[in-house]
C-alpha cells in the first residue's frame, strides 16, 4: 500500500512526460506488466514450528557485505523526479543499509554520489562503450569515486523502442539535466558530453576486457539464458543479475522472476545471482530469494518515492520492503534469508 500511495502521489506531482519516461516499457508494454504479474503466479508454502524471534536479513554481496537484500537497481536521470536526484536517493539507500547501483545515465556524478552515501557500498553501472578509451575512464571513475563493485549492463545492443517516450516527442533532457559522467571523457572536447551509444558488436571479448581493466568485482545485468549465466562465470563475472531491464528492451521475453530456477542451476552456487524486474512487496522478495536469489533490485518504485518525497520517500519504499520481507520471512517459520528454499515456492493453480 506504501508503495502504491507513493506511486501515486509521484504521478500527481510529476509532469506527465516525465512520468511516461519513467513508467513505460517498449513496444506494447507487454513484459513491463508480465514482471509484475508473474509473482501472482508464485505462492510461498510456509514451514511452522521452525522460526526464531528475530531474524538476520542481511546478505554478503560482492563489495558490500551485511547489506539489506533489497539493492537499488540501477534507474536513469534521477533529477527529472526531483531536483536532489541521485544525491537524495543515495542518502537514503545508506540510511536504510541498502546498496546504491548508481549509473552511466546519473544526472548526479558518481563522485558525488559516494559522496553522498559516506561509508555506505555504491555499485557503478555500466553500458560499454565502442570505444574502449571511455570505457576504461568511466571504470577508473567509479574507481576513484570509491565505487565497491562495477554492474555491466548486457542487454542493450540497441535502444528499446519505448512507446510512450516516441508519442510524446522525448528525446532531450530538459535544461539543468545531463548524463554527468559522460562529461569530460577521451576524444571529447573539455567539458563536453559523449553520448551513451548502443552497440551490437559489444561481446564477450568486451567483458574479458573490463574484468581484466579493474580489481573491482564485475556483475553482469540482463542475463535471461541459463547458457549465458554459465558464460558469465566463466569469463570472470562476480556475480550474474536476472533481468529484462524492466521490460524497457524487448517487449518479446519472460517475466525476469520465471527465468531465475534456471539461471542459478546454471550458476549451480559459483556466483551470486540478483533479481530485478517486478518487486513490489516484501512476498515477492522471499519468493525472489527462495528460487535462489541472493537479493533484489527495486527501480521505479525508487523514483516514485523520490518523486513524491525526495529522500524520504526512497526511504519509505526501502523501509516498507525490508519491513514486508522480514514479516513474509517470519510467517515462513525462517530466521536467516537461506531458510527460504525453492520447495517451499509453488505455482498457483499447478500440481505440488
């Protein structure tokens, strides 16, 4: 109910380009509304007589041990919801004990960002660039920022064709907003901004490239293929996130939470493996984590907090996760994340 207020006074307040910005999905929208249905399709069966009277919901992430199992995924131009940006959502995800994934498309440097979060973990994310000189000096941004882990987005060859976004003319940021850390890269005049292009010759060879560029861990974001899965930890990922991108890519895919059972058997442990895509209650988390997840990532409702409340409101949705999931955890009979196993999730309306 949180969450869904929250949406709703952000969508009161925004401009309704910006909110179509932010809401829509490619094509006919179709995966954009499969994340969230999807869950209706799990249900959780609980054990009794098993549970404790607290519960330890944190989890050892690469560059962020003990950290909430709820991560902010990585979501674009912050500032279009609210003038504070990335800054107020980073001061909230470290109040709340929650990882930031800060990105290539921030309207807030990924120095500032750190800044703004103090001790806490921040992710940088990361499209690669055609051109490995950028690539390599927006990896040693993240670097120098303090960034604790790098999150590889490898499911934009091209942009989504995002429905909304062509009717209604969105194809600028407006004044005051820009992909700060494309300001200033190799091959750009001083100060200039170098555009974030799509390639689709981008390849394995490119990620060989960025684990060897860094000491940092590598996490790949918008695996779906259990084959890829097992590429990713082959080719040195630290991690591997189930994703469709939020159903902003292609709008011909699964739900991310229906390809997860067969990603972590390819994983089969080596790895963490991350979820995004649909979280919208602390039911859908322990359903994420009881197929194998080791956390979650949580976007648009992130924004609409933001929108609605600015720091507060992330925080709101990140305390009403936790909250919900510790609850869901409880009604489970669990006391730690890992008591949630896959025979406890069953298919509504399927054989047992």
């Amino acid at each position: 109910m949180i969450l869904r207020d929250l949406h709703d006074k952000a969508r009161q307040s925004l401009d309704p380009v910006r909110y179509d910005y932010v809401a829509g999905g490619a094509g006919e929208e179709r995966v954009l509304a499969d994340n969230e249905r999807a869950f209706d399709r799990y249900a959780l069966l609980p054990r009794v007589l098993s549970g404790r009277e607290t519960r330890d919901t944190t989890v050892d992430l690469p560059g962020a041990p003990r950290t909430a199992p709820v991560v902010v995924a990585p979501t674009a131009f912050h500032r279009l919801a609210h003038p504070d940006g990335e800054r107020a959502t980073a001061r909230a995800a470290a109040a709340e004990g929650a990882v930031l994934v800060t990105g290539t498309a921030s309207t807030t440097a990924v120095a500032d960002v750190t800044g703004a979060a103090g001790d806490a973990p921040v992710w940088f994310q990361l499209y690669p660039h055609p051109r490995r000189e950028v690539t390599e000096a927006l990896v040693r941004r993240a670097e120098e920022a303090g960034c604790t882990a790098l999150v590889v987005t490898v499911d934009s060859p091209v942009f989504g064709r995002h429905t909304r976004d062509l009717r209604n003319g969105f194809t600028d940021l407006p004044p005051g907003c820009a992909a700060e850390n494309m300001r200033g890269l190799p091959g750009a005049p001083p100060g200039a901004l170098t555009d974030i292009p799509m390639s689709p010759a981008v390849s394995w060879r490119d990620i060989d490239g960025i684990v060897g560029l860094t000491s940092l861990p590598v996490l790949l974001k918008g695996v779906l293929h259990p084959a890829d899965a097992r590429l990713a930890v082959e080719h040195g990922a630290a991690g591997v996130v189930v994703s469709n991108h939020g159903g902003r890519q292609s709008d011909a895919v699964p739900a991310a939470v229906d390809c997860l059972p067969a990603v972590v058997a390819a994983v089969a442990g080596r790895v963490p493996v991350l979820l995004d895509g649909g979280i919208r209650r602390g039911s859908d988390i322990a359903v994420a984590l009881a197929l194998g997840a080791s956390a979650v990532g949580v976007g648009r409702p992130v924004v609409w907090g933001l929108a609605a409340e600015g720091e507060a409101g992330v925080r709101r949705v990140l305390a009403a996760l936790r909250d919900e999931y510790d609850h869901t955890l409880a009604l489970c009979g669990g006391h730690r994340n890992t008591d949630l196993t896959k025979d406890m999730v069953v298919r509504k309306g399927g054989t047992w």
